[in-house]
C-alpha cells in the first residue's frame, strides 16, 4: 500500500529528474528509464503519478511557469502599489529570477518552446504565460500612458524580456540577467513620459492616506 502523502514528495522529485535529463541529453532523449533512474525510482512510478512522459513535462512547465509567477509577485511586493517604474523594473527582475537563468530550467524552458508547437496542452501552457506577462506590463502601463500606447509598449517589452531571455539562453555564456535587465530599462524609459521619468510621485495618483492628510 503506498504511504499517505508520497506523492507530493514524489511529483517534485520527478519532475526536478525531468529538467536535469533534460539539461543533460534534451527533451527527446531524456527517456522514461533516465528520468526515473535519476530520481532514483522505478520507471513504473512516473506512469503512476502522472501518466507517462508528455504529462510529466506538462507537469513540469507548470512547475516552472508557477515559479516565474511567484517570482514576479514576490518581487511586486518589495515595490511600492503607487510606483510604476518601480513594478514595472519588478516584473523584469522577476523573468530574470537566477531560478529562471539556472541552466536545467533553461534548457526545460527551450524545450517546451520548441514542443509547444506540436503539442496542445503545452501551447496552452504558453499562451497563459504570454498574456499573463502581458497583463502584469498593461496594467502598470496603463496608469501612464493612454490604453492604446500602453498595449503597445507592453508587446514590446514582453517581446524584449523574451527575446533578451532566448538570445542569452542560445549564448554559451548563458542568460546575463543585470545586463538583460539594463537593456530593457533603457526601453521601458524611452515608452515613459519625461515626468514620469523626472518625478514619479507627481505622476502617481494620490492615495486616501495622502488625501487625509491634506484635508
């Protein structure tokens, strides 16, 4: 009989096996035998907790992508609700997170790009994450710009944090997060208006604390 609660000491093992097979030999020969061989199970365990290989790595981008958004909200919360530069520099460092650059979890994220083509549920996964990107940068932007531009320079910096993330991925160096980050501040400024810029809380709308203070 299986002991009560293995599974959710089980399912991470598994799935840290899956990054690291992957990291070691790439998605198509990281096999059912070397997955489970290195998290030291039988390979019948993996079938019995998810159901066989497409699902483990389903499970897996799930695993990844929920630690991305608990990366960018813990890093949301550091900033101040009314500073906009601030969450939206948050929102960047957290696609940047050394969890996000480690190599095993590069490789999985490349993985997934490339078999998300081909595979339903895996492109799903990725269109969550898109817009939740997406949502994160409008929502800030909006309190700035005008809803139009606003959509417009969150596509570009969604497209910026992506392609700054796959250029450094695919460099045999790896993903130089401050550098990354660098460039897409320069970005986010030339999207800003100048006072925003020169004196975020002029621009900042003014809270009901502040509001009862002046009255």
């Amino acid at each position: 009989m299986p002991k009560v609660g293995m599974a959710a000491i089980r399912r991470p093992q598994l799935i840290d096996a899956a990054m690291e097979a992957i990291n070691q030999v790439g998605l198509h020969k990281a096999s059912v035998a070397m997955i489970s061989d290195l998290a030291g199970m039988s390979p019948a365990i993996i079938n019995h907790h998810f159901g066989g290989k497409d699902h483990l790595l389903e499970a897996t981008m799930r695993s990844v992508l929920r630690k991305l958004s608990e990366s960018v909200m813990a890093e949301l919360r550091k900033t101040h609700p009314d500073d906009v530069v601030g969450r939206i520099k948050a929102i960047v460092r957290g696609n940047f997170d050394p969890h996000q650059t480690d190599a095993k979890v590069v490789k999985t994220w490349l993985a997934f790009w490339s078999e998300s083509m081909h595979h339903p549920a895996l492109f799903r996964l990725q269109r969550v994450n898109e817009k939740r990107l997406l949502s994160h940068l409008k929502l800030e932007l909006k309190r700035v710009l005008p809803a139009p531009q606003a959509h417009r320079a969150a596509q570009m910096l969604a497209a910026l944090i992506d392609g700054i993330w796959l250029r450094g991925a695919l460099s045999q160096r790896g993903i130089n997060s401050e550098q990354a980050q660098q460039l897409i501040h320069a970005c986010l400024e030339r999207q800003l208006p100048a006072e925003v810029l020169v004196n975020p809380n002029r621009y900042r709308p003014v809270s009901r604390t502040e509001l009862k203070v002046k009255t």
